[in-house]
C-alpha cells in the first residue's frame, strides 16, 4: 500500500519505522511487518530498491528492464506485506526523541516512531583529478541511476573508471541499454582482483552473478591496475586519459562513469548520537546501535554488498519487531555474508597514486569552488571549512568530505541538523506537530 | 507501454516516459548544462542519487531542486542556469 | 628566547585584533589558542559591523570601531568579505517609528549618517518585507564581514610583525609573570591578555563574563533577496533581557547570495547542540517580517556562545588583582564590530597614553550598574 504524502505537516505514527527502502530498509519492514507492528518506511526516492536496485516496479506496473530474480522476490514480499511507504520525503532533522521531520517536494511530514532501523545506504566516492568536475564525469553508479531514471545511453561511448565491484554491474547494464563501454578500468592491482575473484567462488550465488558477468562483458576491455588521471573537453567531457603508472593512453569519449567504492550513509545516525567504529555505525548482534532503540541495517554497518545488506535489515527489523527468536535465526547467513564484506575492503583500497591525481587549481569542494591549493595549508577539516568554505555548501561534505579524508587523513566532524538542505517552512512544520497532541505545548 | 509526460525544458517542450527524473529528462533533451559553479564553469549531474547537489534547476519557479530526484509531471518547466 | 612582552590568551578576533594592535606597536607577542584561530565565538558570530546607539559608551565603542574597519576595509583579503551593505532597523508599528525619530537625533548629533525609510521606502529598499511595516532607519555605514578570515588576517599581519602564534596549546592557569600551559610549560611574559571569550573566567576567576548561546541558521543562495542587514527593533530587547530566551529578527545578506538568519539568545544553556525548539522560533520570528523566507532552503544550523557581562559591555582594561593582567572579553554580540576599538584600548594602556576614546566605562575594576544576572 503507497501514500505519496504531499500534504504539509501531517503526523504519521509507526512502531517501528525504517528509514530507506533499498535492500536493507525492504528486509527491515518487511520482517517487522511480519509482527503486529504497525512498519512504515520512509525514502527520499520515488519508489523502493534504493540504488542497486533502483526502479523497482510499483504494485501492477510492468518491469522496464528484466529484473533479477532476488530483487523481484523482495519486492513482491515488500509490496505485499502490510507496511505504510512514504516516498520522495528526505529525513532532515529530529526535533525530538521519537521523532524523524522529514520534507517532500511540496511539503513536510512528521514522522513518530517507537523504534527507528537506519537502512540509509552508502553514496560514492568521489576523488577529484583535472576535469572531473565537466558535464558528462558522473559517479559509476550515477551513470546507472540516471540511465535507469531515463536518460539515453544508446549508442553512447562510455568509459568505466574507479574501483570495486560495482564497475562491473555498472557497465553490464550499460551494455545492455546499449551503451558502447569502451574500457573499465579498475585502480586495484590485478592481483588482488583475481584472489578476490577466487574468493567469490566460496559464495556461489556470487560466483555465478560473477562468471554470468564474465560472460556478458566478452569483448569489453577491463584493465586492472589502472586508474583516470585527466578528463578533457570544451563545457562538457570529450575525452578520459588513464594510466597503469607507465604509459597514459587519452580516450575520445561521451559519459566517465567514475566512482571509488562506497561511503556509508551515517548523518542520521550521527545525528541521533549513534556511537561509530572507523566512520560505520556501531550495533550489537541484533543490529541496535548505541541508542536504545534505534538500529541499524546494511551499508552504515559496514560496505558489504546485497547480501549482508538483506541480512543485517532482516534481523533488525524482527529485533526492532520484539521477535529475538527470528532475529538469531539469521546469524550464521549474517557471518557469511560479513565475510565478503572484508574481502572486499581490503580488495579495492584505494592505491596511494590516486591521492596525487588533483593539480592545485583542480577544486575539491564543487559547492563552493575550492581548490585544492587552498586547503593544502589547513590542519584540519574544521579550520579548512571555516577559512575555504570547503565543505559548507548543500552537498554538506558529502562529495569532498571523502575526498579531504583520502588525501589529508581529515575526519568528519560531528552532525548538526539540518542532515539535508530543508525548507525553513519545514522546521517550522515539524515543530508544531506535538507527539502527543493532548500534551501542553506553548 | 509507458504514458508520456510533456513538460519544458528551458522553454522548449519535451515529451518522456512516466517515471522518468527530472534529471534524465534535462539529458534527454540535449542539454548538457545543469547549472554553473560559484566561478561560472558548467556543472551537470554527478551521483544520480541526489547527495551531490550538482543537478540542482529551478522546477516550477522553485530554486535548487535537485532534479535527480523529482519525476517529471505533466506541465512542469525547468530551467537551467543560462 | 627572550619573554615576549604579552601574551595573548585565545586567537579569536579580539585575541587576534589585540595581537595585532601590540605588534603595531612593537611590541613582541605570543598568541596561544588551543583550539583553532578565529573558531570559537568568531566562527559563530555574524560579522555585522554596527555602531549601536543603546548607550553612550557602546556607541563610542562601536562607532570608533566601525570606523577602524572601515579605514581597515582596502587591506583586507578578499576571503575576508568586507561588504559596506548596511543595516536597516525595521519598525512594525507607530511607535517604534517614534523610537527611530529618536535614534536619527543621537545618531545625527554624534555625527554617524542615517536616513528614515517610511513604509514605501523600506518596501523599495526591501521588497520581501512583508507589507504594512512602518518603516525604519537605515545606517548606510554599517558593514558585513566574514569574521573567521578577518581575525585570520589579524594574526598573520601580525606574526609578519614577529608576533608567533601557538596553536592547539592550552593556557591553565595565569601566573603572576606569564602562563602555565596543559602540557606544564610555562611561558613568561611582561603582559598577559585573557582575550579568551567564554572560558575567560575559567583563567581569571571572578571574571563576570558568562555564556549566552545563540543560534544561526544558513539559506542556500538567492542573490538580491535581501539587500542591508536588517534588524527589528525589538533586537535591542531581546539582547538587553538578563534572564529569558528570547529570538530577534536579523538577517543578513552574504556576498556569496546566502542568506545568514538570526539572532537568538538564552541563558545557562550549556550544550551547543542545535535545539530546534530555538531554532524554530528564531525562524518563525524572522518569518513574521519575511514571510516568503519559508520557501527558502536552509543548509546549514549551528550555534555559539557569546560572552556575556552584566552591564553589555566588554571588560577592556587592566584586572584590579595583577596589574599585569589585562582582560580583553566580554564582547557579547558586539565582537566582530568592537574588536579592532578593543585592540587599539588596550595597545594604548599598554603604551601608557590616552584613547581616543575614554575608557573608563570598559575597566575591568568597574562597578556593574545591574547587580544581579539571574
């Protein structure tokens, strides 16, 4: 059942809410619906999958594109199951305990909840080299999203940069939507990316996407070891120059699809005061976090693809649910799917030459127009905002923040609300709506 | 088959399946040209999942509507940055 | 090492405007922050240069100050964002019209220029004010500045003159000839300034000079939305209350077209986490004055601590106690504006000779005309 919400100020209440609706968020609602809890989900997209598997079919709509047999089980145990979905609303803030304010395009709900399973998901990395910043650069996984949100890929020359594994779904569906892929280059050694390879073969629904990958992707180059140093064009991007570290080949080219991995999502946790490890949200074996009742789901735990991602939301949501029982029933697929999760850390770290890639005057803060050289000379990542405005755009660190802790070691700093540029009007909206509307409010 | 949307783009009319963004409508219709930086330089959208802000046009006379995230509807104008 | 003349306690921008006042003179300095310079209050704060007109000795020290930064304005980087916008105190009604009839004459008999906007002017000057506004006064001598990169070009001006900076060094306790530091160096000093805001009563207990947070909240950019600093009247209110929380409207254009809201102010409020109760309000006033402001995207919240004293004005002068401490805090919401007139008092008692104003209602030693804070 889907409410798009468009009226302003309204209230909704949940026992257990779970923000984001990709494979975690659809896992969590889906388990905690299996109680008599009253689920709701709430995402900024206009339908479940998040970005792996972004468009989903809504309940009678037709596929666009053939979907994987996991995705469209999921989505039918998630459409079918008693859950309230709240679509294109972004979270912004929490005014207070028990309540997430979050706003649409036209207006702004309230959203009060007993207990909260995070599912935010992760974003790209983004690291800047000269060029990056032409029309036509755009993360791996943007070229995906756009191209499954309708933009036009036929025919187009494409060139697949960066690293990790979701290069090689990027360019498999390119492929299919009938995009000319004309190299994927992928910055780990080759080396590391064979023994990973080798070690897909202990997860066979893994070695099997993997080989069916192989297979699909004959023909197209796929160079390890091998990294974007420049883009080039006049307004928008022309060409791609990469190198193994010896020789530099310049490609003529119509779309860079360039991401570095995966950040986690972790502003809302942050700023719910969620206790972190190494910038992933910390949770205890029924995935709850350091907050009492807030939990946590997927890609914020840790990158580790689908499969821990369906795992870690199952299990939060049965134990955001009451139901422990279930929730255990899962640890051991937990801990196999974990297990990938490592090899994959230590499979794409990123090499050292990619921290030299930015000349002085390439910008690092695209909101603000940063250079480089001008943050080279700050200590930290406050001092650097403060006297460059690096970071203080609307994005709020979310493209450079990664960037400036690859190439300075910076780590973020603590969260403030608002977690999205919001309209005043909507925290305005959010404050008047009392949790319990029989209290006294001045 | 998927009913078409019609809305504007920077004044000229466009047509595109249901379902389709803001965003890949603007590439659909050529244009590469989003919005410009601080200095002016061109920027087009960069990670598709509206955490960037690089997409950012102006949507029924709306500033700063990040289009990777909108669905088209019928009548909409959108303009980018001149 | 020689023991430098003075050290200064806290790199903000009265710190740094000390720093530089001394250097100017030739004096050796030492500048020791522990945390970032220009990050406490000076990140917080607004940046709007006012001279104010709510008694006569903060009208002497803001309008001598203005007038520093003004003459200052053509050396300063362009990061620094000097901007001559400015401000316009709204009136809602017939009388706080009278009330600017009233600033016009203290204004014009000190000699500071300023104009009457009636309701047609100020919805000429500020089209996005709502309608039915009574009018108001502008100041066109007003100005803007982005204060971080201001008191950071205060030091390195500063240290070009010799004078070194410490950062990231905590000072633990003032000793009768210099500073005691965390780590337990000491550093011994002819002078020692506490220009350390908020924490100054921590070095120098007895200090009545006590936090008082506001919030801020920052719009994404519509250029030309708003063209002065604009201020209601009530400001003056809500900024003279010794025990409420209380919100004001005040915004504030940015060259980069942002739009810069406040201004709010509690007391005993100890955490600087964004309270979006405060948050609310202080928008929702704003909005009373700007209504279309609800439409806006806000991209940014935080808040600061101004340091408070009981009577609005900064202690700028020796500390009765030990004649070789001085105090340089207490500026409250005036100490972007005030920091530069601060520099220069103190650069003069230090060098023995008269101000160009008197100084005698910012000493240390004075009795506070409110005795009580509550």
């Amino acid at each position: 059942m889907i409410k798009q919400v468009t009226r302003a100020s309204q209230t909704q209440h949940f026992d257990v809410l779970v923000a984001g609706a990709g494979p975690a968020g659809m896992a969590a609602a889906y388990a905690a619906a299996q109680s008599r809890a009253r689920v709701g989900v709430v995402d900024d997209n206009s339908g479940p999958g998040g970005q792996i598997w972004r468009g989903l079919p809504v309940a009678g709509e037709t596929p666009v594109h053939a979907l994987p047999k996991q995705a469209a089980e999921w989505n039918a145990r998630f459409s079918n199951a008693k859950i309230a979905m709240i679509f294109g609303a972004k979270v912004f803030a929490h005014p207070e305990p028990g309540i997430l304010a979050a706003e649409t395009w036209q207006g702004s709900v309230v959203l009060d909840f007993r207990k909260l399973v995070l599912a935010t998901g992760a974003r790209e990395r983004f690291l800047p080299f000269p060029g990056w910043t032409l029309p036509g650069v755009m993360g791996a996984g943007g070229l995906q999203a756009l191209v499954k949100s309708g933009m036009p890929i036929r025919g187009a020359r494409v060139v697949i940069a960066g690293t990790g594994p979701l290069l090689l779904a990027v360019a498999d569906y390119m492929r299919h939507a009938g995009a000319r892929i004309l190299l994927i280059a992928e910055q780990a050694p080759a080396n590391r990316v064979r023994r990973f390879a080798t070690k897909l073969l202990r997860h066979p629904a893994k070695a099997w996407q993997a080989a069916k990958l192989r297979a699909s992707l004959a023909g197209v180059p796929y160079r390890m070891g091998t990294w974007p140093i420049a883009a080039g064009g006049t307004d928008k991007l022309e060409w791609v120059e990469v190198t193994e570290g010896k020789k530099t080949q310049r490609i003529a080219c119509d779309y860079l699809a360039c991401g570095f991995h995966l950040v986690p999502n972790t502003e809302l946790a942050a700023l719910l005061g969620c206790q972190m490890d190494a910038g992933c949200v910390h949770v205890d074996d029924l995935q709850e976090t350091s907050v009492e009742g807030v939990y946590c789901a997927g890609e914020p735990t840790g990158i580790g693809g689908l499969e821990k991602a369906l795992v870690e939301g199952e299990i939060a949501g049965y134990a955001a649910a009451g139901d422990t029982a279930r929730a255990r029933q899962h640890f051991t697929a937990r801990a196999v799917a974990r297990g990938f999760a490592s090899a994959l850390e230590e499979t794409f770290a990123l090499r050292a030459e990619l921290r030299s890639l930015a000349a002085p005057e390439t910008l690092v803060c695209r909101c603000e127009d940063v250079p480089l050289k001008s943050l080279e000379r700050h200590k930290s990542w406050r001092d650097a905002k403060l006297q460059t405005r690096c970071g203080m755009g609307p994005c709020q660190g979310r493209v450079c923040g990664p960037a400036v802790e690859f190439l300075f070691g910076w780590s973020p700093e603590s969260v403030r609300p608002p977690i999205f540029p919001a309209r005043l009007e909507s925290f305005i909206a959010a404050a008047r709506i009392a949790r319990d509307p029989a209290a006294a409010r001045q | 088959m998927r009913q078409m949307i019609a809305l504007q783009i920077n004044g000229a009319p466009i047509a595109v399946p249901s379902g389709t963004t803001v965003a890949a409508a603007v590439l659909s219709s050529g244009v590469k040209r989003f919005r410009r930086a601080v200095h002016g330089e061109p920027r087009a959208a960069l990670c598709g999942m509206g955490t960037c802000f690089e997409c950012r046009v102006a949507i029924d006379g709306k500033a700063h509507a990040r289009s990777c995230q909108v669905v088209c509807a019928e009548g909409m104008e959108v303009r980018c940055d001149d | 090492m020689a023991a430098p003349d003075v050290v200064v306690i806290g790199a903000g921008i009265v710190g740094a405007a000390c720093a530089l006042a001394c250097a100017r003179e030739g004096l050796s300095v030492t500048v020791i922050e522990a945390d970032l310079a220009g990050g406490g209050a000076t990140a917080a704060g607004m940046g709007h240069l006012v001279v104010m007109d709510d008694s006569e000795a903060q009208f002497s020290l803001t309008r001598y100050s203005v007038e520093l930064w003004r003459e200052l304005s053509g050396e300063l980087p362009q990061n620094a964002e000097y901007t001559p916008y400015g401000t316009i105190w709204v009136a809602v009604d017939g009388e706080e019209m009278a009330h600017v009839a009233g600033k016009r004459e203290f204004y014009a008999a000190r000699g500071v220029a300023t104009e009457i906007l009636d309701q047609r002017a100020l919805a000429e000057a500020e089209p996005h004010l709502r309608a039915g506004l009574a009018g108001g006064l502008l100041v066109p001598g007003d100005a803007v500045v982005y204060p971080p990169c201001a008191a950071r070009y205060f030091i390195e001006t500063a240290e070009r003159r010799g004078t070194k900076l410490q950062i990231g060094r905590r000072v633990v306790e003032i000793l009768r000839d210099g500073v005691q530091l965390e780590d337990s160096t000491r550093i011994s000093a002819g002078v020692v300034v506490n220009a350390a805001g908020s924490w100054a009563p921590k070095l120098t207990p007895g200090v009545d000079v006590r936090p008082r947070k506001g919030h801020l909240v920052i719009t994404d950019r519509y250029p030309g939305f708003v063209r002065h600093q604009l201020v209601e009247l009530g400001y003056l209110k809500s900024a003279h209350s010794l025990s409420a929380d209380s919100v004001a409207f005040n915004i504030q254009p940015r060259l980069t077209g942002q739009l810069l809201i406040g201004s709010s102010r509690q007391f005993g409020a100890e955490d600087s986490s964004v309270e979006h109760s405060m948050l609310v309000r202080m928008v929702a006033r704003a909005g009373e004055f700007m209504p279309e402001i609800g439409g806006l995207l806000a991209t940014r919240a935080w808040t600061g601590f101004r340091a408070a004293t009981p009577d609005k004005l900064p202690l700028i002068g020796p500390w009765p106690e030990n004649d070789r401490l001085f105090l340089a805090t207490g500026h409250e919401g005036l100490g972007i504006t005030t920091s530069l007139a601060t520099g220069a008092l103190l650069a003069d008692q230090l060098m023995g000779r008269a101000s160009r104003i008197p100084h005698a209602p910012y000493l240390p030693g004075r009795t506070f005309q409110h005795a009580e804070q509550t």
